[in-house]
C-alpha cells in the first residue's frame, strides 16, 4: 500500500524592517533543527542572495515523505517553537506552497 507521493514545502519570509541579522541568524538555526521531525526527508534554509526576491529574505524547503507527515508538522512542538518563539517576533510576510513531487 502506497502513502501517496511525496510533497514538497516551501515558505519564502520577508522580515520587518528592525529584525537583526542575530534574530534572523536563530531562526535559521531553529529551521535547521526541525530535521528530526518524524516524516522529513530533506530540510534546507538560507538566506536570499537572488536580486529579484521582492523583498523576501530566507527560504526553506522540506521534502515530507507523504501528506500526512506535511500535516503532522504544523502543530509538531519543535515547528511550534520555532514559528512562536522566533519567526513571529520577526516575520512581516510569508509565502507558503506545497505540491506534490513528480518522478
């Protein structure tokens, strides 16, 4: 029995205009510790460096084994730590989509 195809996350952040590069610094260190979430193939986060980001600064990209996991990660404690605890002191935007992989 198959669990469906795998999905691909992505969420694009645009900061407000006071968040430090420290602040931003820790929100990439959170992202990148929510690799042990159960259902997460791949996680990548950096910072933008492409000139036509209209304003936004860091990405992430998660590779979730199936749906189910996407759905599961939202409400994950650790995700939840990183979103309240850093990324909402600092967001003023985010861009999010997720679609499934194609082989």
């Amino acid at each position: 029995m198959s669990n469906g195809p795998q999905i691909m996350h992505l969420v694009l952040f645009k900061w407000k205009g006071d968040a430090r590069d420290e602040q931003i610094a820790a929100v990439l260190d959170g992202l990148r510790g929510l690799k042990s979430i159960p259902g997460i193939v791949e996680l990548h986060a950096g910072r933008n460096f492409c000139a036509r980001s209209q304003g936004f600064d860091t990405a992430l990209m998660v590779r979730f084994t199936n749906r189910a996991a996407l759905d599961a990660y939202s409400p994950h404690p650790a995700h939840r730590a990183v979103v309240d605890g850093l990324i909402n002191a600092i967001r003023a935007d985010s861009l999010a989509i997720d679609y499934e992989i194609e082989d």
